[in-house]
C-alpha cells in the first residue's frame, strides 16, 4: 500500500524547549492511526508539524510526497482541530459550517450547497442543514465539523480528539462511523485520542507518543505492561476492569493466563 506520510528524524522545539523528538513515522493509504500518550506529550505537536504549522528543527516530514507547506496548498489535507480552539458562539447554520470547508474549491455556490448537502447527510445529520451549529449538540457538532473536514474530499485527514463531546457509548459508533469513511472513501484516518482503550478497538496501529515515539503498532501489542508504562511513567497502574471491558479486552487477551 501507498505511503502518505513520512517522518524521518523529526524533532520538534517551541520557546527553546524540545516537544517532540526523532520521529519516524511511516503510514500507509487508508490506515486509522490513533496518536496517544499523556497530556502534553507533544500530541497536537506533531500533528501541526504534519499541516506545516510548526517547523521541524531537525529532521522532516512529507504528507502525500510534499513538503507539509506544499501540501497544505494543494486541498489534499483536512484538519479538524481540538474542540476547544474552534468557536462555537457564531451565527452559522449547519450547512454555513460544511460550506466553510469548500472554500478553496472551484465550485459554483449551486454545486457546493448541493455538495455539503450530501456531506450532511452522509453523516447522519440530515434535517439539520438550517439548524443552528451553536444549539446542536456536542456529538452533533463534531459530525458537522467532521462533515466540513471531509466536503472536500481529502485524502488524508488529521483530527484533534475528534470525539471530545460525545459520551462513551456514542464514541463507538462515532469510531465505527471513521471506519466507514475509511472503507467507503479510502481516506486515510490520524487521530489524536485520549481514549485508549476504545480507540484500540478500532484502529489500525497506535503511536504512542511522550516527546520521543515510544511505541508504533498494532493495538493489540500496545496493551502491554512494559509499553504503557514506558510511555505514562513507571508509576501506572493497570486497572482491570471485568473481562466483558472493551477497553481492556486487548489486554486481557494478552495477559490470560499470566495473571
Ligand atoms: N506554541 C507553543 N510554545 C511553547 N510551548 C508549546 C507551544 N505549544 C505547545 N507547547 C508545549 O508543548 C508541549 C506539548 O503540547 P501538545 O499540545 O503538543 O501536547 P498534547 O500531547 O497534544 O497534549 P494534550 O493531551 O494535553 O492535548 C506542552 O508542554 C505545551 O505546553
């Protein structure tokens, strides 16, 4: 399969501090990759230094064969960023949102109403084109927000804790509603999340990243005592929940019969 992005030797500095350091990263077309690790790991780092936000002092990184600069130009790319940093509080409707994401395109404003229409109800929120984005719920505006990322058919998407706001039991067919995007569209899917347990379910390999990447895998490798403690600290408690536990149903395969 296609390589989409590439990192080699990547490394990372703000205010003179080093974030994140010799990263090489290699993901294929149409992979789910969750990026995970403990609060201020360098997350939301290496994502902007795949969008050419922030630059690399050492080391590089190509999305789709391209400088992160070039790319970000040629509308191959979608980003959405954590929750917190985009404003809720404005006078848009749904559809104004999805809109938003065809900007760039060379479409009449017939065929992008037509096409964001489409969006909207690809992610199950049709009816709500004239609804106001700021009444909607949590779940409801990031299926909006992930319909604005998607409008433009890109080919690789980025999204910072796509599924802050939604509660537990919505986040899994949140996952499942990823997945089908990835089947149907072939885009290529990497994620920031906090959700480790769920997210393992789901994906295809895991980066777990704190400053330097600790771990890059199949999930099902990830659930192991000495990676989760190499990348949280030393001090990590694994709490086993029953076996009927998504979130440890990795884990429990692996340790059956250890314990
Ligand atoms: N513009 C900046 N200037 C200086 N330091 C920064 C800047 N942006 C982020 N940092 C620092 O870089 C570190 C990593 O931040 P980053 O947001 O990449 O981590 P994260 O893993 O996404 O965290 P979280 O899980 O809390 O969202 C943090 O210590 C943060 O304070």
């Amino acid at each position: 399969m296609e390589t989409v992005l590439y990192a080699k030797g990547l490394t990372v500095k703000l205010n003179g501090k080093i974030i994140i350091e010799d990263i090489n990263l290699e993901i294929r077309k149409g992979e789910i990759i969750a990026i995970v690790g403990p609060n201020g790991g360098g997350k939301t780092t290496l994502i902007k230094s795949c969008l050419g936000l922030v630059k690399p002092c050492r080391g590089y990184v190509e999305v789709l064969g391209l400088k992160p600069t070039e790319v970000i130009k040629t509308g191959k790319i979608g980003y959405l960023p954590q929750k917190s940093e985009t404003p809720t509080h404005f006078p848009f409707s749904a559809l104004d949102i999805v809109m938003f994401g065809l900007t760039n395109t060379k479409l009449t404003r017939k065929e992008k109403i037509e096409r964001a229409r489409q969006y909207i109800s690809y992610v199950g929120m049709k009816g709500f084109e004239n609804y106001p984005y700021s009444r909607l719920s949590g779940g409801q505006q990031q299926r909006i927000s992930i319909a604005r990322v998607l409008v433009s058919e890109p080919e690789i998407v980025f999204l910072d804790e796509p599924s802050t706001g939604i509660d537990v039991v919505a986040q899994e067919s949140f996952y499942d509603f990823l997945k089908k995007i990835r089947d149907e569209k072939g885009v290529t899917v990497v994620m920031v999340s906090h959700d480790v347990g769920v997210v393992g379910k789901f994906v295809d390999k895991v980066a777990g990243l704190n400053r330097f990447l600790h771990y890059y895998g199949s999930p099902k490798d990830f659930f192991q005592k000495h990676v989760l403690q190499k990348l949280y600290g030393s001090d990590i408690e694994l709490i086993i929940h029953s076996p009927e536990c998504v979130a440890c149903e990795h884990f429990h395969a692996d340790f059956k019969g250890k314990m």
